[in-house]
C-alpha cells in the first residue's frame, strides 16, 4: 500500500463506500444520516437524507444502492479534536432496517425492519451475489448494561422475502463473498475474529458444530493486540481485507486461514476499504474518526462486485 492521499474531509463518520465507475465514491456518512456521493474533485454531495445511522452500502441488481441503517448512534465528541466517535444506541431508536436509494431521484424506500416476529436491531453491512440477493449482517445495538445477540440474514432485494441464516453471532460486522461465491465470509468486531462459511443454497450455509465452532463458522483468521474487525472487501485473489479498528489498518486474510500482512494507518477507527479504478487497483478507505476519505494504490486488484464491476 502506497501512502494515503485524502480525497475529501469534513465527513461526518464516512462507511460504506463504493467505488463508482464514473471515479466518484458514494458513501454513507453515519453521524449526518445521509447517502453521500464524494466527486473525483472532492466536492461532496448529498444523494439522501435516510436519518438513523445508515452504516453499509452496496449497489444492487436494478443499479440502486441498498443501504444497511443501524436505526442511530449516540456520539461522543472528543474535547481536544472535536472528533467523534459512536458509543451505543441513540436515544430516539426505534429499529433498524434496510432501505433502497434511487441514486437518480434520491427516493428512500424501506424495504425490511423485520424477520418474521424478530426487528432488524442494527443491520450493518452487506454484499449481493450474482443472483441479486443480498447478505447482510445484523451487528445489534449496545445500551449502558446489555447488547444484542448478532445475526446474518439473506434476502431479495425486491422486498419480498427475508431468511435468518446465523444466530447467534458475536457483533457480525463486515460481510464479502469468495470470488466463486462458495463461501460466505464474516467479521466478527469484539475479538478481530473472522468467520467462513460454506454457502449450501439460496440462504443457507453449513455451519460447523461444537466444539470446532461457535457460531457454524471456520476460523479464517484472529489476531491479537488491541484490534477489533470492521468491514471488508476481497481482492481478486481471495484475499480477504479487513478494516482494522483501535490500532486501525487493513489485516490482510488468506482464504486458507491466517493473517497475511497488516498495514496500519494513523486512524483508530479505519472501518472500510473498497476497490476501484480501472483495473481494480486503487483502495479508498474510509478513516471515520478523523473524518477522511483516502485512497492508494493497492498492490493487487480488487475483486469485482456484482452490478458495479460485472
């Protein structure tokens, strides 16, 4: 990794960002509430105004961006910096949801805050396959004295139907695909723990048993040190990049299990990273605590995303 060039400052807790083809970064900005596009010069302008905190972002199969809303933060605004950072549920929470922005008109549409009898508490991150469903994790909300059991769910992006396929999870986070879409790979926040799951049909995943798993999954990588796993994207490889929270970075993850590399940036809360350019080159990473966006050129392509690079 090159070293960092920011793009854009003043960002309001920046996530989700996705590399468009015209070289603009959409994005959400979690403290502001909104869909956000960062143009090549900078200039940022705001597509939608969802409220709550809209936390991942992803481009579906009808060229919409579909937006992971945690339903809303509390925020703590350091004294010395004025930066912020989130610190559990906000008081005016009502629930989470899934919404989708027409990237033209702006239109929100909410499309689920529910699973059958159980509310979406704090949906966080998502990623579609090539059939146009999307899998996405539920990280859950933290209060003073309890937090939610996580969950990853699967979905059609048509609103008209949800499935639970792992509960309970340990603060799902960030969520990719293996490039032959066989194996479903979550980060788990509290303890920088990352998870492979073998995809077995629409919605479903084989999950392993105890003692050799927790939650169904395989250990990909967990590293040690003050860290703790955000979101994530894929190199071409099968890389697995995972944004690195508290001592912030990238973790590079070998698909065969362990850690490859680590490289570090001055950001304790680096929560994103995504591919773009022409030939998937260029890493732009959202480093939230100081507000930036950057990017750099990445050694090795990106994988590319279904409906954005497909």
């Amino acid at each position: 990794m090159t070293s960092l060039q920011a793009i854009t400052e003043g960002l309001q807790f920046p996530e989700g960002p996705i590399a468009m083809p015209d070289g603009s970064i959409i994005l959400v900005e979690i403290a502001r509430g909104t869909l956000t596009r960062v143009h090549k010069t900078g200039k940022k302008e705001v597509i939608a105004d969802l409220g709550g905190g809209p936390n991942g972002a992803a481009i579906g199969p009808d060229g919409a961006c579909y937006v992971c809303n945690n339903g809303g933060f509390n925020w703590e605004k350091d004294a010395s910096s004025g930066y912020l950072r989130p610190i559990g549920q906000s008081d005016d929470y009502v629930t989470g949801r899934i919404e989708r922005v027409d990237l033209e008109t702006g239109k929100v549409e909410r499309l689920y805050d529910t699973c059958g009898e159980n509310r979406l508490n704090g949906p966080n991150d998502l990623v579609f396959d090539k059939s146009g469903n999307m899998w996405f994790t539920d990280l859950g909300k933290a209060r003073d004295r309890d937090m939610d059991r996580g969950v990853v769910y699967w979905a059609r992006a048509d609103g008209s139907e949800i499935r639970e396929v792992i509960q309970p999870i340990t603060t799902p986070n960030g969520i990719g695909l293996s490039p032959d879409e066989k194996t479903l790979y979550v980060a788990e926040t509290e303890g920088a723990r990352l998870y492979g799951f073998q995809i077995t049909g629409e919605g479903t995943v084989e999950k392993l048993t105890f003692p050799h798993s927790v939650n169904g999954g395989r250990l990909v990588t967990c590293d040690g040190g003050f860290r703790r796993f955000d979101s994530l994207a894929l190199e071409a490889s099968g890389n697995i990049c995972v944004a690195t929270l508290m001592t912030g970075g990238i973790t590079i993850a070998s698909p065969e299990g362990g850690t490859l590399d680590f490289l570090e940036t001055d950001d304790p809360y680096t929560t994103n990273i995504c591919f773009g350019g022409s030939d998937l080159k260029t890493a732009f990473l959202t480093l939230s605590w100081h507000g930036i966006l950057g990017s750099c050129q990445w050694e090795r392509p990106g994988m590319p995303l279904n409906f954005l690079n497909t």
